[in-house]
C-alpha cells in the first residue's frame, strides 16, 4: 500500500471511530439493555462499483426503547444528541410493509446516521455509513495477469499427447469473458459502472480449463468433442 492508499484508509478509520462512538451515545441513551458488541463496523466494504473502487464502513444496531417512551420522544431525544453534536438533522415519516416509522436522518462530514422509530414496535433501529473513500488506485485498463500463474500457453505443437487446446480460451487460460480482469464495464468504453464478471466469478481464469489451457481427450463429454472435430469418435 502506497503512501497516498494509507493515508486515505487512516482517515476511512478515523471516520469509522468517529461514527461508531456517535452511535454508542445514542443507543445508549435511547434503548435498553443495550449490547455494544454487536456495533461491529468490520472491514471497509466497496460502496460502488466505480473504478477506482471506493470503500466505506457501515454498521447497524437495533434494540427497544424504554417502557413508557414513545416513538415521537425517541426520535425527538436522538435530533436533540444529533444536533449538539454538530449533525445536521432532518425527521420523516416512512410506511414500511404497514408500520409508520419516524426516521431521523443526520449528515455530518460525509457520514450518515439513520434512526428508525414506531409507535407500532418498540424497536428501535439505528444505521450508520461513512463516507466512500477511494482506498486503491484503479486497475489497468490491459489485460493482467490472473492471481497464480497459469501453466505455460500450451500451442498445438507443444500440447502433451492426450490433451487439446481449451476450446474456449484458446489455450490462453484467461477468462474470455472479462480477459482475466475478474470484472466488466456495465457501458462500454467508460470505467463507471464496474461489475463482478459473470463467466469467472472474479477468479480471473477460463471457466472451462480452470486456467491450465488444455482440456484431457479422455475427460471430455460428447458436447465437448464436438469442438474437435478432428478427434476420432470414441
């Protein structure tokens, strides 16, 4: 990780300490028996699929507020906590699958806090989101190598006896699908909209050969076969 990355996945974790301990007040404040173990950001996680890839941190919580507190005071009590802290506040209403939900929404520097609220559960549910934040530079627009190197680029000179060149790479190993990048453009000839390459999985190799550029005679179905119509028919 160059400089430039870990300076920006510091800051990704100086956000993420900043979320959560907002999040610990006011869960602490608002619900009971409350179980801050399960107020876990984890890894950074990509946001989107743009290239370069950017990544956040996230995290949710849901407890019950204490007997007697309505859903109005909840949500009144978490703008109060929001805006001393410094969040701009806003408060909705929203139907979901027939519950009215009260939800606060607070934005400060990038991150986003939700509180969910109802007179119709107990529940209360808390959702946090830092900012995205590119973490790694984006990946050459070529044709990289995949994670472990294939085995030599079999030619039809040099294929061991028993084998044929994969029909489908050609003996080059790579996926065809993607051409070993692991993913493809959602548009063509732009870098936004990336996404996970459906042939391969992201494993980079050709789906049939599994990288090795060769297929074994004696392993392939009928279907197969006939991608080699000058093999004799068993």
């Amino acid at each position: 990780m160059d400089g430039t990355s870990r300076a920006a996945r510091e800051e990704l974790d100086r956000l993420g300490r900043s979320l959560r301990a907002q999040m610990v007040v006011l869960i602490t404040d608002l619900t009971v028996r409350v179980h801050l173990r399960r107020l876990d950001l984890g890894e950074p996680k990509v946001a989107d699929g743009t290239d370069p890839s950017r990544y956040h941190c996230s995290a949710v919580y849901q407890g019950d507020r204490p007997a007697g507190v309505t859903a109005a005071g909840t949500a009144d009590r978490a703008g109060s906590l929001l805006r001393a802290a410094g969040w701009a506040v806003t408060v909705s209403r929203e139907d979901d699958d027939g519950l009215l939900w009260t939800v606060v929404l607070a934005h400060r520097d990038g991150s986003i806090i939700r509180v969910l609220t109802s007179d119709d559960t107990p529940a209360v549910a808390f959702r946090g989101q830092t900012p995205a934040l590119v973490l790694r530079p984006p990946q050459p627009a070529g044709q990289p190598e995949p994670e472990r190197e294939p085995e030599p680029e079999p030619r039809p000179e040099t294929v061991t006896p028993g084998y044929v060149l994969c029909y489908e790479c050609d003996g080059d190993g790579r996926c065809p699908g993607c051409g070993g990048r692991g993913w493809v453009l959602g548009t063509p000839g732009r870098s936004e909209g990336r996404r996970r390459c459906g042939e391969c999985g992201t494993t980079r190799f050709c789906p049939i050969c599994r990288g090795a550029g060769r297929l074994a005679i004696s392993r392939l179905s009928t279907y197969q076969r006939g991608y080699y119509p000058d093999l004799e028919q068993d």
